[in-house]
C-alpha cells in the first residue's frame, strides 16, 4: 500500500450517530447466509446496532423474487451484495450511505 492510500484509511472514522440500517434477505440451511450474517454481526457490532435477517421462505413474494440468490445484503434500502459479503464491503456501504438515512 502506498504512504498516500494508507494515509486515506487511517484518517477514515466512523461516521457519528447510528448506522444505517442493514437487512439480509436469509433462509435457513444456507451457509453463505450464515457467514454473511456472521460478518455482518462482527462489523454492527462495533457500531452498536445488529443486522436484520428476513427469512425469504416466510414470505412467498420474497422466496419468488430472491429464490436461490440469497444471501441478499441491503444498506439503507440499496442492495451492496449477493451470495457473499466482505467486512471491506460493508464498512464501505455503511460510511457511503447519507446521514438521512440512518436510523
């Protein structure tokens, strides 16, 4: 990494106030779901807050729309991610979002 790009991360800081929020469209048996989630848990974790998980099979509008495309990641109402979910991924999505949108 360069002196200029690690001189931009270390300066980032969390924005104040509570994150934005973060549903992950899920469905039991799913291990890509389950390690999404697991990220998802570590990264709200050190903001205070927790991810929503809507199970896709409790709702026949959400099993058709998302079927087999699931882990389904949404920040602020905007779909981030499908099937897999880095901590760089949502650490960016979460300090992307505007402050109006978070509850």
């Amino acid at each position: 990494m360069t002196r200029f790009a690690s001189r931009i991360f270390r300066n980032r800081r969390p924005r104040p106030g509570p994150p934005p929020p973060v549903v992950i469209y899920s469905r039991a048996g799913c291990h890509l779901c389950d390690d999404a989630i697991a990220v998802a848990r570590r990264v709200l974790a050190e903001r205070g807050a927790q991810p929503h998980v809507i199970d896709i099979d409790a709702d026949p509008h959400l099993r058709e729309r998302y079927h087999e495309a699931v882990p389904v990641i949404c920040v602020a109402g905007q779909e981030i991610a499908r099937y897999t979910l880095s901590v760089r991924q949502l650490t960016r999505a979460l300090e992307a979002a505007p402050p109006n949108l978070r509850d």
